[in-house]
C-alpha cells in the first residue's frame, strides 16, 4: 500500500498569503499544487502524485462550465482536493451542482462570498454532504483563508467524512501489512 503521506491546503480570499501561499503543501513544505484565481481542482492519481487545473471562475464563464464537467466525470474512485483563491463564487450556480454530487454541502456553497476562503475534500459520486469542507467566516481581507491537514495512502485521501469504512480497511491492511514486514525482516535478521 505504501507510505502514508501528510499535506496541508491552503484557500485564501485577496490572495492572501498571511498563513501561507494558497495550494497543498507537502510535508517538507514544498508546495506541489499551486493555486490561481478562481477554483484550482487537484485530483490524486493513483501513484499519489497530483494533477491539477485551475478554473478562473469568476471571471469568464466557460471556464465555470468546464469545473462542473470536470466534476462530474469524476469516477467515484478518483480523489480530489478543490480550493479558492482570491474570488470564485460568480457563477457559482453554474458548478455547484457537480460540487454538491461529489461531497460539497448546499450550506457551505450559499456561505460563499466575495473573496473568500474554501476547500472541498471529496470523490466523485460521494453524495451530497459527504465530504469535508472548509470556508472562511468572511471575505476580502487578509484573514479569510482557511487550511486543512490531510493524510495520504497511495491514491486513496484517507479522512474523507464520508469515507470511514474504506478508511479503516485501507489502515488495517496496512497495518497488516507493517506487522508481515517486521516479523519477515526479524526472521531474515
């Protein structure tokens, strides 16, 4: 299954770099997704690498629409992490839909406003809700980001909400194996 890998993410309205420049950030905090203005969505392969697109959603249209086709040609095993930055929520109408089916919560989409900070942490088809989201208390200034730890085990985001009973077969076969790679290096040593 491999290592289990820990990111953080940043959203910041203003562009907002009071707590950090927007994107996910490894471990060593080096920054392997950068953020632009609009909705950057990250999707995790199956290697645990990242690939990325940033939709400049607030200022032209056809890039709303292609966020929402993104969104729902997501299959219900690719992970993604979607983050703002600067300002996003013109048109969010247009792709909230595709947001909400792959975890994003109606709430959380009517509480953004101008410039404000937002994450959403889902799979494709996860439902309504099921996912984890973030969003500022306000917008427009330097205090509107929000951040957000994950952790990662090979293409699998591991504390997803809706996510608990993959999560904890992925974690017991992992721990399976660790204990199998000890008692066979013991035996060997």
């Amino acid at each position: 299954l491999g290592q289990t890998k820990t990111y953080r993410i940043i959203s910041a309205g203003l562009w907002s770099s009071k707590y950090g420049q927007t994107g996910i950030w490894n471990a060593s905090n080096t920054r392997v997704v950068a953020g632009g203005r609009g909705l950057t969505l990250a999707i995790l392969q199956s290697d645990g690498s990242w690939a990325s697109t940033t939709y400049d959603v607030f200022g032209d249209a056809a890039a709303r629409q292609a966020l929402a086709d993104a969104l729902t040609a997501l299959t219900s095993t690719q992970y993604f992490v979607l983050f703002g930055d600067d300002s996003f929520e013109p048109g969010k109408t247009v792709w909230s839909a595709a947001a909400i089916a792959c975890g994003a919560s109606q709430a959380a989409i009517d509480k953004i406003g101008y410039r404000y900070g937002y994450i959403l942490i889902g799979r494709g088809a996860l439902g309504a809700g099921n996912g984890t989201e973030l969003v500022s208390d306000s917008g427009d200034n330097t205090n509107a980001w929000v951040e957000r730890g994950i952790q990662v085990l090979g293409g699998v985001i591991l504390d997803i909400s809706g996510n608990a009973g993959m999560v904890q077969g992925l974690q017991a076969a992992s721990s399976a194996i660790t204990s199998l790679t000890s008692r066979v290096t013991s035996a060997e040593g």
